[in-house]
C-alpha cells in the first residue's frame, strides 16, 4: 500500500502526503477524547483516555516509548510510523516543535502528530523529519 498520496500544487508538481489514512484514524481519535473530556483536563487524563481509543481503533502503538539513548520518552509511537505527542497547557512553545523534531531525529521516523487538548479548537500540527 503506497503511503504518499500525491497532491496538486500550483508549480504542478506532486508532493506525498505521509501516511493520511492513519493520521486521519489518530486525528479522529483526539477529537473523541477531546469532545468527552473538554480542554481542562491533565495531560495524563487525555493520554489514558487516548490510549482506550487508540485500542478501540485497532491500532498497533506503544505508550511513553523511549527513543534514542538520551532518556526521551515519546508520548505514543503508531503503528511504527507516526510519533504523538499530547501536550495539555495553554500555548504551546518552539521547544514543543524542537522536542517532536528531536524525536523524528532520533527514531529515523518520517511524520509526527503535536496536539494540545488544552485549546478550544483542537488543532493537530504535522511535523516532517527534517532531512540533515
């Protein structure tokens, strides 16, 4: 199954999309958690919560995975592909960005999911490893 779906822009050339069926699948599932625990709760309440819908979707993920050698933890690692990490506070910072960025460094892995439930508005960042 190709991963990278190819998408118009205005030069005409295509650019893959990483993984849209199951970034769709994982965005879908922090709506849920969102809608049932509104944006007040604590990062460890969203997690748990997330981790229940994760399972109900089917997916294969591992919680807090260590990545790399310098004690990182990853919130979620899907389906060997996708890096999540769920932040629950009122802005998030350039060292939210770096951190997720660290982690795609660190793991070799292409994309990474950023959300912070603690906004009114979900809004799920995409992160690409940026290529050295």
């Amino acid at each position: 199954m190709d991963t990278n779906l190819p998408i118009p822009t205005n030069g005409g050339k295509g650019v893959g999309l990483l993984y849209p069926e199951l970034s769709y699948t994982i965005t879908g599932a922090c709506f849920a958690v969102h809608n049932e625990l509104g944006q007040f709760a604590r990062e460890k309440q969203y997690g748990d919560l997330l981790e229940k819908k994760l399972t109900e979707a089917e997916l294969v993920f591992v919680r807090e995975q260590t990545i790399g050698n310098g004690g990182n933890i990853a919130d979620f690692v899907i389906e060997s592909s996708i890096v999540l990490e769920i932040k629950a506070k009122r802005l998030l910072l350039s060292s939210d960005f770096r951190q997720i960025q660290n982690y795609l460094q660190e793991s070799r892995l292409k994309l990474g999911l950023l959300v912070n439930f603690r906004n009114k508005y979900l809004k799920p960042a995409r992160i690409i490893r940026i290529e050295k």
